[in-house]
C-alpha cells in the first residue's frame, strides 16, 4: 500500500532520509521545513537544506513560523497525508498538527531512546562518554522524545568521531530504517513498543557556553567536549584577551613534559597544550575573523611566549 507523505526536517542532517524516501513507492505530496533565514555576507534568504531539496523534485514547500498556524493547518488536513515522517524539524509539533495525518507522525530520533531524549542527542553520547549509539523511529506525542518505538538501530562511536561525523553516519543509515519503518506502517505489520520508564536522559541543546573550554579538567573530558562540539557550536578557549576555537585534539601520554593545565608547549612539529593529566596535542586553530589553520601556523604568527597559556 503506497501512502501520501509530509516529511518535516530542516537541516542538512534530515536530507539523507527525505532522499531515501523519495525512492520508495510512497508518494511525499509536501515537506515542511523552518523559513527561509539570512546566511552568508550579504544576509540574503535561503532555503533550508530539506527546502531545497524539495524544489529540485518539485514538491510543495511549506514553512510555517509555528505548526500550529491556522494557515499551515488548514493546506495540511487539504493534503489528506496519511504519514508525516519527521527528521530534526526544529520547531514543536502541536496536537493540532498531531491529529491530521491518518496515521499520525513519526520521529526519526539519533538516539536509543529512552536515551538522550532531546535536541542534541549525538553531541551528549560523545560528550559522556558512550560508546555505543544509534537511531530510532518512534511515534511523534505530545512529550519530549517519549513515544512508542517502531524500529531501532546501533552504530558504534569511534574514538575520533565528531558529533558532525556521527551525524553524517547516522543520518544515512537511519534514512534506511526510516524507510523500512514507514513501509512496514503502510503493510500493517509494526506495532509501536512503549519505551522503558528507566534509562531516560536528557540531551539539551548545546550552547556556545557549553562549549567553553576548562583546561584545568582530564584530556579526556576535553577531547569529548571538543569533538562534542564540532562543528557546532564550536568549542573556544581565549588567548591573550581573544576568542579562538579550537578543533580536534589528540591526548598525548607519550609526552617528554606535561605542562601545566592550559599552559602551551611548541615542539617542532606540534604544539601542546597542559591539562590536569596529560597533554593534548591541538589541532585545527581557528583565531578571530579567520579561517582555520593548523595549530603549527597559528603558533608561528602569534609567537607564545614560554609560560602563556590558554586562559
């Protein structure tokens, strides 16, 4: 049974699934995407990544300030879906909007839920320490991430991943169990689990405070943070009064000196930075109102002194 879909996502991350489902037999008659918002030098409007990607296959747009505008309701119950698969939409569904679909919607989450129920599930999994993540499908309520699951996969993090990273993987594989989800719906054949009461955790969304650097913390807290944070929001430190992010970082146990927390040592070939146990070896600098730069040309231009650090 083919069913009429309205897909909701926005960012680039939502692009693999609304894709995979353009390929099944199931018909997407409009996307729902966050309105166009000003980028770039010019500030000039532009179409959400998903926006975008329904222009080039003709699908209608719509892109409501609020899901539970009149207007945005009233084109929706016109569409008659049966199915409104969601993927990092970024805006609250309403009961209002819950209630038309025939079959309600569906939320394809980058988590195993009960797990990092909220906004930036991927960047906590890192941030904490997990090893092991994954998506699920589960269908959209009135609560945060709370609804019953219809389909879950895993993925490991690796040591290196960034929350960018991870995303890209997983964006592309749960399209897939998406995909298999929502023809499953439309066969009759899955029935929501309800989640389990116990293992819930929260995953607010990151802030740039968040992303604040401590150096004074072990070098695997700050490798987390960091790679929890790239590409956005960016983690920083500041150095002689300025802002700077910084990129990925490597711990270094193999070090000949173990400066003190956020104090620099230039090597030859690599600069490093002290924390409360071993240093990490920095990566990309990216100072202000410049591009990103290894750490070795950062440090030739600004010259550390012996001693300077982070601050």
């Amino acid at each position: 049974m083919s069913l009429r879909l309205v897909f909701a996502g926005t960012p680039a991350v939502a692009v693999p699934p609304l894709e995979r489902l353009l390929q099944t037999g199931h018909e997407v008659v409009a996307v729902v995407t966050r309105p166009d918002a000003p980028s770039g030098r010019g500030r000039k409007l532009h179409r959400s990544p998903v926006g975008e990607v329904a222009d080039a296959h003709g699908i209608e747009v719509l892109t409501p300030a609020k899901a539970g505008d009149p207007d945005f309701l009233a084109r929706l119950a016109e569409l008659a879906p049966d199915l409104a698969p969601v993927v990092a939409y970024g805006g609250l569904v309403p009961p209002s909007a819950l209630a038309v679909p025939r079959l309600g919607w569906i939320n394809l989450h980058f988590s195993l839920l009960p797990a990092w129920r909220g906004a930036a599930p991927v960047q906590h999994a890192i941030l904490h320490g997990d090893e092991l993540t994954g998506a699920a499908v589960f269908q959209l309520e009135k609560g945060l991430d709370t609804g019953p699951v219809f389909g879950t996969l895993t993925e490991p993090i690796r040591p290196d991943d960034t929350a960018g990273a991870l995303l890209e993987r997983l964006s592309v594989a749960g399209g897939e169990l998406l995909a298999q989800v929502v023809d499953g719906i439309a066969a009759g054949a899955l029935t929501p689990v309800a989640q389990p009461s116990d293992g819930v955790s929260l995953a607010p969304k990151l802030t740039v405070e968040d992303a604040h650097l401590d150096w004074s913390v072990p070098a695997f807290a700050i490798d987390r943070r960091i790679r929890a944070c790239t590409p956005a929001p960016g983690a920083w430190t500041t150095f002689r009064g300025e802002r700077v992010k910084v990129g990925p970082v490597r711990p270094t146990p193999d070090a000949a000196e173990r400066p003190a927390p956020g104090t620099l040592l230039v090597e030859r070939k690599r600069i490093l930075v002290g924390t409360a146990t071993d240093p990490v070896v920095l990566g990309d600098v990216v100072p202000p109102g410049k591009k990103a730069m290894p750490a070795t040309d950062w440090a030739r231009g600004v010259r550390p002194e012996p001693g300077e650090r982070f601050e």
